[in-house]
C-alpha cells in the first residue's frame, strides 16, 4: 500500500528549504556569516535544514501533503531530488522526504 495524500507517516529524515526572511535576518547578524571560509570566499547562508530520527524515534506527527512531489534543492551537487514526498508537521510546516523512507503512523 503506498503513500497517498491525508495519510499521517513517520520519517527518518526530512528537510526544508531554509530561508524565510526572519532566518535570513538572524543569519546575518550572527557569527557564523562573518568572515572568510578557509578558501578565501564569503560565508554563504545554509540551504537547507534537515531533521533526523532513529529507527527507534522516527519523526512523527506528519500528513502527506502531496504524494509525489519533486523536492526543493538540498546541495548545488545533488540538484532538485525526484522521487519524494510533500509532508507537513503539527505546526503547518512544510518538509520534503523521500517517499521510500516513509512509514505510515
């Protein structure tokens, strides 16, 4: 039986585009933006946040959103990965996961 939208599920993984404006904001004004990488470039801000769970504590409380969804980037090397699953959390949060790691709840 596969994952079909309303269905609650646990995860072991899941991530999210980072980088709503108040992120941004508390990024700039931190220590992590300032300075130089140890190549000599500017501190660029995260891309993406991950939440992870264990075998024995996955991730509960998420709806499926969208059964099939192609995911927001997670790295400049790995592209937009296919494949996933629009999920939201008790707080409306949106999250990506890939739909083969999604059990349901």
């Amino acid at each position: 039986m596969g994952i079909r939208k309303g269905d609650s599920v646990k995860a072991l993984r899941v991530w999210r585009r980072w980088g709503t404006p108040e992120d941004r904001r508390e990024w700039a004004a931190s220590p992590d933006s300032k300075g130089m990488t140890d190549d000599g470039e500017t501190k660029l801000p995260p891309m993406a946040v991950y939440q992870y769970g264990t075998p024995s504590d996955p991730i509960m409380g998420l709806k499926v959103v969208k059964g099939r969804a192609k995911s927001c980037w997670t790295s400049y090397a790995l592209g937009a990965p296919s494949e996933c699953a629009l999920l939201m959390d008790a707080d409306g949060v949106e999250w990506f996961a890939f739909r083969k790691g999604l059990r349901h709840a």
